[in-house]
C-alpha cells in the first residue's frame, strides 16, 4: 500500500491509500479518485510538505503500522546489536571513562547516563552514543 497527498481542482488536500502508483494512476483516469470533501474528480498529486502545524489535529502523519513495524525493527536490530554488550546500568559513564582511559578492559557495554554524564563523556572524547530505544535493565526482568 502507498499513501499519497492528493489535490482536487478546488485545492482540497487529502490523503488516499492504494496498491500503488500504478493504481492510482489508472483509478484516477477512470475518475475513481474523488475529493472527499466536495466530490470533485479531477485530481493530481498535491506537493508534499512537511508534516508542520498546518494539518492541525488529524494525528501523525505516519500510520500507526508503518509506526509499529519501524520499531519494531529498530527493536529488533538494538537487541541484536547489543548482544554481545554487557549491561553495567548506571555505572556507566565510569566505566566507559575507564575504559577509554586504559584503566579497565576494552568491551561492549551499555547502561545508564544522565544527560550530563553523557556530555562530559562526549566532551572527553570518549565514544559513546544513545541508543535509540530506552533498554530494560535486566535487573528488573526478573
Ligand atoms: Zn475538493
């Protein structure tokens, strides 16, 4: 499915669904697109913007499946990147100085940092990055 921003002739914008491009071009040359609003069937391909301000209340632009399926995956490739990764909660910003200073082993981890813990690490070159979902601590799993 593939969701596009459409145009009638009196500047109504909205959104339609179909299997693909190609199907809207043939629905709308056979006149099936309408304009939701007043009916009108001469449609094109409004430009697309932004989703800023202007659609006011009518939720994210993304559906929800898209939404879920996205992260989903990016669950999916978190876990698994993190596989091999020890989790050292919220000791983390020692222990990633530590290692970046030769004072500890070399190894994957990840825990814990306060937003200025992460600055400071940042600040000190140590290589550290956010990850993209929050990760349960597995202390409280049990
Ligand atoms: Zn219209």
């Amino acid at each position: 499915m593939i969701v596009f921003d459409l145009r009638c002739a009196r500047h109504h914008v909205f959104e339609a669904w179909f299997g693909s491009s190609v199907a809207y071009e043939e629905q709308n040359a056979a006149g099936l697109v309408v304009c939701p609003i007043c009916g009108n069937a001469e449609i094109e391909k409004a430009v697309m913007a932004p989703n800023v301000g202007a659609k006011g209340n009518q939720g994210p632009a993304v559906p929800a499946e898209a939404l879920k399926a996205a992260i989903s995956a990016l669950a999916a490739a978190q876990s698994k990147a993190l596989e091999n990764s020890t989790w050292v909660g919220t000791a983390f910003a020692d222990t990633a100085r530590s290692m970046h200073l030769g004072e500890a082993p070399v190894m994957p981890i990840h825990g814990q940092a306060t937003a200025d813990e992460a600055k400071a690490l940042v600040d000190e070159g140590v290589p550290v990055a956010p990850l993209p979902l929050p990760v349960v601590p597995p202390e409280t799993c049990n």
